[in-house]
C-alpha cells in the first residue's frame, strides 16, 4: 500500500492540524483572559481615568491574541 492511500498517514495528518488549531484557540483564550483581568485591575484602580479600553493593545494580552490568529490556518 502506497503512502497516499494509507489512513493512517491521513489521520495523523488530521490530528497534528486539530492540535494547532487547539493550540492557537487556547493562546487566543489566555490573550482574552488576560486582557479582561487588565480591565478588571485599571477599573479597580482608585486614581482612575477615563481611558479608551483597545481590544489587543500594546500588552504580551494582544500578543498572544494576534499569534493564535496568524497561526491558526482555519480562522
């Protein structure tokens, strides 16, 4: 049996693209995470101001966000 027909080359090949897909949504997810607890800090801050909240700023936040939707071949 050839290689292209064998399944089990086609099947691994399925399980290494759902681990980078599972990789790139959990990295998306701790960026989110961690942009959320950001807010929850400044909002608990007393010296306050009204600032601009951006989705991804500057932080390792938006970071990891944008690698999980760069690398991810499915988004």
């Amino acid at each position: 049996m050839d290689d292209a027909d064998n399944p089990r080359i086609f099947f691994a090949a399925e399980r290494s693209l759902l681990a980078w897909n599972r990789t790139c949504l959990a990295m998306m997810g701790f960026g989110l995470v961690m942009e959320q607890f950001g807010l929850f800090l400044r909002l608990m801050d007393p010296t306050h101001r009204a600032r601009s909240i951006v989705l991804g700023g500057y932080g390792a936040d938006g970071v990891f966000i944008d690698t999980g939707l760069r690398i991810d071949p499915l988004c």
